[in-house]
C-alpha cells in the first residue's frame, strides 16, 4: 500500500494490487492456549460386594473416552469359575440341596473334619506366635542392654575429657 500526501487535498490512498499465482495444499495454524480441563461427568465403578479376590487382567487407560457398553475393566474369571463349580458338586452330593440324606450327612461330616483341622492348625499358629514373641523379647532385652553400655561408656568419656 503507497500513501501519498498533498497540501490541499489530505491524504491520499493508492493500492496496489500484488499478483501471484494460488496454490491449493494444507493450512496448517497451531494454536497455544492455557487452561483447565474437567470431566463433563465421571463414574466410581465397584465390585459387587463379596466377589472375593478380584484379578484384573485388563483395564482402560486413564483419560481414555468410553462409549456406553465399552469394557472398562476385565477380570479373571477363573477363581469364580471355580467356586460355581465347587458349589454345583456340592449341591449334586447333597441331592440338589437336600441336606437331610445321605449326601447331607456326608457335607456335614467333611465340614466337621474341615473344622478340626483348622482348630489344629490355629492352635499351631498361636504357639508359634508365643514362641515367637519369646524369642523377640529375649532379643530386645539385649539391644536395651547393649543401649544401656553404649550410652555409660559415652558418659564416662565426657567426664573424662
């Protein structure tokens, strides 16, 4: 653009037009902007109580967009999987839930035997325990002992310097 200036008339614009030949390709413009972003809307997903020791096998990354029935998180299946079929011997021995047969008496006499056992090996757990807390206080008592003569030989020391 060329202005040019006269005393009586002001100023004056002249333009120039620029020639050039159009090239189509891409336009690219970055744009920095500062900020804050927030969820339009998050969801505490649980486990159903009493599902036991869940094992994720996989899980959606954070900050990923879900769509209404995307997986979120896979679990192994493999220890509920198991206590159905646990459960469904269970209900065949006692005759679909008759626990008053012979397939009754048989799951009582096992949950009996599963009972004793864990007796036995609570009672073990306690003594060791004991034993252990023996043995741990036999141990502190030295270390306090040795305290004791750590901190006497250092007094002595001062007195003497």
């Amino acid at each position: 653009m060329v202005c040019l200036c006269s005393a009586d008339s002001g100023w004056r614009v002249r333009r120039r037009a620029a020639n050039g030949k159009a090239k189509r390709k891409e336009f690219v413009e970055y744009l920095e902007i500062k900020g804050e972003i927030k969820a339009e809307r998050s969801l505490i997903v649980t486990a159903p109580f009493g599902a036991g020791d869940l094992q994720i096998l996989n899980i959606v990354a954070n900050s990923t967009k879900v769509k209404k029935g995307d997986v979120l998180v896979e679990f192994d299946g493999t220890t509920v999987k198991s206590k159905l079929a646990q459960d469904q011997i269970r209900a065949d021995v006692c005759g679909g839930g008759d626990f008053t047969g012979e397939g009754g008496a048989k799951l009582k006499e096992e949950q009996d035997l599963t009972d004793v056992m864990k007796a036995k090996f609570d009672t073990e757990k306690a003594k060791l325990d004991a034993s252990k807390q023996e043995i741990l206080s036999v141990i502190e008592g030295a270390q306090a002992k040795l305290k004791r003569r750590m901190r006497n030989r250092s007094q002595k020391r001062r007195k003497q310097s």
